[in-house]
C-alpha cells in the first residue's frame, strides 16, 4: 500500500509559477530528514502556516541548473539559522 512512496522522488515538482493554483496530489520528501509531506492538493496547502513546509530553490553556480529542495518546518528552522548564522 505504500509503494508509491518509496517511488517518488525525494522532490517533484513540475511548475512553481506564480499563476494560479496548482493541482497537484504528490507528496513530497524533506531534503533533509526524509520524512514524508502531508498528502495535499497543492503546493500552496503545503506551504500555508498549518504544514509550514519550505520550497527552496537553489541554482547550481557550476551548471546554472536549478534544484528544489522540499523541507519540512523543522529542517527549514536549522537551514534558516545556518544560513543566516555566520
Ligand atoms: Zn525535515
């Protein structure tokens, strides 16, 4: 029941335009501990005050590609002070 899980990719996201809401029922895994998002319809259900889940988008300064990196409230709290601590 649970092999969807262990077949999604650690982040999938397909577009994070501003335009308008996105249906989208995919869960996603934080970068950092792994644990599974809540199962929502969109992105923006995510991202809400009531999960607090963070979409992070790094650039690659070497390739110029770009990656998103879900986290989860409390990964995005360390990340945050790590990255603002210095
Ligand atoms: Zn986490």
């Amino acid at each position: 029941m649970h092999k969807d899980d262990r077949l999604a990719k650690p982040f999938d996201v397909p577009d994070f335009s501003e335009s308008g809401p996105i249906e989208f029922t995919t869960r996603h895994r934080c970068v950092d501990c792994e644990i599974l998002s809540p199962r929502v319809e969109t992105n923006h259900t995510l991202i809400s005050s009531r999960y607090g889940w963070r979409l992070h988008r790094e650039v690659s300064f070497a390739t110029g590609d770009t990656t998103y990196e879900w986290r989860c409230p409390n990964c995005w709290t360390l990340f945050r002070t790590n990255r603002t601590s210095s």
